[in-house]
C-alpha cells in the first residue's frame, strides 16, 4: 500500500474510531421517557442555542471554547464545536429534545436544559467524547454529572481536540477571569460561614459554598500540601473591597468532579 493510500486509511479508521467512542458516550447519558421537541433557529456555538420561539438555551454539564468577538480570535476547536452541534441538530431536521435542568434559568435568563436527538441520545456527551468542549458540573443541574465526565475522559485519554494540546495553567499564571483548569499546590484549607476555602499560589482561592462541601464527603480533608486540578470559572475581586487579606482570584466550585487530586 502507498503511503497516501496509508495515510487516507489511517485517517478513515481515526474518524470511526471517534465516531465508535462518541456513539458510546452517548449511549451512557441516554434518555427513555418521552421529551417534547423544539425547534432550533440557530446554533450560537458549542453550547448554546436559540429556539424558533426566542428562548435561548444554555446546555448543561458542557462548556465550549468561546467564539471569536469584540476583536478577539476564536480560541482553539470553537468553530469545530458549533460546527458539529450544527450537524447533530441538522441531523435530526433542526429539531431536538429538552430536558430542563433542576435549575431552569441562569442569571442571563437562558433555559438550562441537556439537548437529545431523535433516538434519544445526549448531545453533550457526543461533543465532550469528540473533545469539543470541557465537562462541567454545577450544583443543582448534576443528574448527568457522572456520565459526562466519563464522556470527557475517553476524549482526554485520547487526546481528541481541546485535549490534544490541555489548556492547564499553574495557578501562579492566573492572569484573568473566565473558565479555566487550574493545577497548583494547595498553601492552606479554612473554613468559615462561606464554606472551605482552599488557598492555592498565585493569589487564587477555590471556594466551595458552605451548602455544597457535604457533597464532597470528606474529599477535602488532607488536601493541605497536596497537589490538585480545578476547573470552573474564575473571578477576579479586585475592586470588591479590600484584597489585602483576600486572594485576588476567585474560583466557586459546587460539585467534587471539578476538583481532583494529583498523584
């Protein structure tokens, strides 16, 4: 066999390979009862659509590298991800099924809900098994939590999109707000009526609410000194009060998939 001939093979093997994988993923985070189908005007980008109807719908336990805007360049797989979530709607003739979250709206009023194809199978599994997005869990909306991590994972172990070149950055390089994986020491756990408070270098602190450190069930415990990733959106305080006794940045977490030790 020729080389080109070899390489188109490799090739076609590769995508029924990821094809195989997010087939499987979905399969995992599969629904049975009936949903009632919405039609979609337009895919917004990885993680977000827009109804016929107005409503906007924010897709649960996924977040998609951002697209390009104000001025700045799309990050990396942004394109991919709206691409393909356009062609998984498409496939099932602009139409998907919803299954709204225990919380129903976030704070920009878009419907947080995880989206299905006409066979009953997840959509944000399918893109977070490709590598087309960053598996998040957020307190209450967690009944899928366990199966889209385990949908990341096999796109993570093979190094599919995002996670052919991982977005980690040491908590010393936290230079902006926004979502980010975060991998550091951890200097000091407190606690107080907000809840743990786990200080990492670089002036980052990792919160999580008094009402979600019960969920962790004793994960927190000896974390002092130890290594760990975090993932989840960072604040930054300054101009909030007084910093000198507080970590500049800010990361909530509400759910213990978002926080892993390190070996």
């Amino acid at each position: 066999m020729r080389f080109s001939e070899l390489k188109k093979a490799s090739l076609v093997g590769a995508f029924f390979v990821s094809v195989f994988f997010s087939l499987q993923a979905a399969a995992l985070c599969s629904v049975s009862e009936p949903l009632s189908r919405v039609k979609v005007a337009a895919v917004i980008d990885g993680d977000t659509l827009r109804l016929v109807d107005g409503r906007s719908v924010r897709l649960i336990g996924l977040n998609a590298t951002e697209m390009g805007r104000n001025g700045h360049s799309a990050e990396p797989f942004a394109e991919a991800a709206r691409n393909r979530l356009q062609s998984l709607v498409s496939a099932n003739d602009g139409y998907v099924a919803l299954r709204p979250g225990q919380q129903s709206k976030d704070h920009y009023g878009r419907v947080l809900a995880h989206a299905f194809d006409e066979h009953g199978e997840n959509l944000e599994a399918l893109m977070l098994a490709e590598g087309l997005g960053f598996f998040v869990a957020i307190a209450p909306n967690l009944s899928l939590a366990e199966c889209h991590q385990a949908a990341e994972r096999q796109a993570r172990s093979a190094g599919r999109g995002v996670w052919r070149r991982p977005p980690i950055i040491a908590a010393e390089r936290v230079l902006r707000g926004g979502f980010a994986i975060v991998r550091a020491r951890v200097e000091r756990v407190d606690t107080n009526r907000g809840g743990v408070w786990l200080e990492l270098g670089g002036s980052l602190a990792v919160q999580i609410p008094r009402e979600a450190v019960a969920a962790f069930d004793g994960a927190l415990v000896g974390l002092a000194g130890k290594h760990i990733e975090v993932r989840g959106w960072i604040i930054d305080r300054k101009g909030r009060g007084d910093l000198s006794r507080r970590a500049r940045w800010l990361l909530k977490i509400s759910h213990p998939s978002m926080l892993a030790p390190l070996l």
